[in-house]
C-alpha cells in the first residue's frame, strides 16, 4: 500500500503542498483531481523524489521514502511518467525501453529480452520504430513510449501526470487501456489528468485538490461523489 500522511511540500517561502494525506492499495487506479496550479504535479514528483518534502511521509508498503534519492525510489518499485515525457534524446526508441529494465531486481539476459519482446507486442507502433530516435517520433508515440519504459520495469507503484495532454482521441483510449491494464496487473497508480470522463472511467477512487490541501475524496462508482468533484473543481 502506498500511503501519505500529512505531506507538506514547500518552494521557497510557498506553502504548495498543505498537508496532503492518501492511501491507494495494489490493483487501484486513483485519479488527483483539480484545476491547474493546485499543486498535483508537485505532489507526484514529491511522491518521486524530484522535490523533498518539509514535512510529513510517504511509505511504500511501509518502507519511508524520506530523504531518499530518485533513484533510490525508483528501485523501491515506482515508475514515473511525468507530463513531459522525458524521453532521452539521442536514444533510440529501443535504448529507452532498455533503461527501464535496470528497475528490475532480478535481471538476466534472456528476461531482459523477454520483457523488451512483451513491450513489443503490446505497442506493435514501437517495435517498428525501435531503431528511431525516441525524440523523433509523435506526441502519442512519445506517450507511448514513456508508458512502455515504466511498464517494463514492472514497478509497484505508477505515477502518470497529464498523460493525455495534446493527443489525438484515438490514442487517447490507448493511453486509457494502458492504466487499465496496469492496474489489472496489480500495480497501484496515481492517475493526474484534466480528461474528467476518461480518468474517471479507469479509476476507483479520487481525491479533489485545492491550494495544496485535500478537499473532496470518494469513490468513482458513486453518482453523488462525482458530482461533488464536479463542483469541487469547477471554474
């Protein structure tokens, strides 16, 4: 189970994450909804240790990830996709797979091709451009990609910030599928994303942010909750 207790995160003199407290549980979809500037990337890439905290804790099936490094975190089984892809540049689509393996923690050459063969034919658009500079190919393909390059590492925990930003409907269902079939392999995922409809159909549960802090949580399959977030992150 992941679980953040009374999270407080600050920039400067800004006050950006105001006590933030949630739990999410393996195969769980949970959705952080609220208008821009709230402070959900902020809480994702403090859940990925791009930012430390000023106060309270995350844990990971009870393991802290206080003062730990990125890439301390990253081993611990969180994969990140951030809204701007972070696809290596001067990397082929091939070479950026390949990095997500080293969150493996039982590795061997046959599993490594094993797993690339699985991401393979699961995204068929990559394998055909496994050779191609990953900063070459389209916004969904990129979105692709930085999903596939999480989903080989075979994490526990998947944060995904705005995955459907910029992208064409049709790829937009694929990303949707993508989350779905992450939870259903057990995963837990934080889910930030401005495509209401979508994110809610994939999730199990939400919580609603305003100016740091939580304001709303509930669950996606009651009617009434989710028209409370719909008034809670109204303009």
């Amino acid at each position: 189970m992941l679980k953040i207790d009374d999270l407080h995160v600050h920039y400067g003199l800004s006050h950006v994450i105001q006590g933030i407290s949630l739990e999410a549980k393996p195969g769980e979809v949970v959705g952080i909804f609220g208008r821009n500037g709230v402070g959900k990337t902020t809480l994702m890439k403090t859940v990925a240790g791009w930012v430390q905290p000023s106060g309270g804790t995350i844990a990971l099936d009870g393991q802290s990830f206080n003062g730990l490094t990125p890439d301390r975190i990253c081993r611990h089984g969180v994969g990140f996709v951030p809204e701007d892809r972070r696809i290596f540049p001067g990397l082929s689509v091939e070479e950026n797979l390949k990095l997500g393996l080293m969150q493996r923690r039982k590795r061997s050459a046959a599993s490594d091709r094993a797993a690339v063969q699985g991401i393979y034919d699961r995204f068929p658009r990559l394998a055909e451009r496994r050779r191609q500079a990953g900063t070459t190919l389209s916004g969904g393909e990129q979105q692709m990609l930085a999903m596939a390059r999480v989903m080989i590492g075979a994490p526990r925990l998947v944060l995904i910030d705005e995955p459907s930003e910029g992208l064409a409907p049709m790829i937009v269902a694929d990303i949707f599928a993508i989350i779905s079939e992450m939870k259903a392999a057990g995963m837990i995922v934080l889910l930030v994303e401005q495509n209401l409809a979508g994110a809610l159909a994939v999730s199990d549960r939400f919580y609603a942010i305003e100016r740091g802090a939580v304001v709303l949580a509930g669950r996606t399959d009651s009617s009434a909750a989710r028209e409370e977030l719909m008034r809670a992150i109204a303009v």
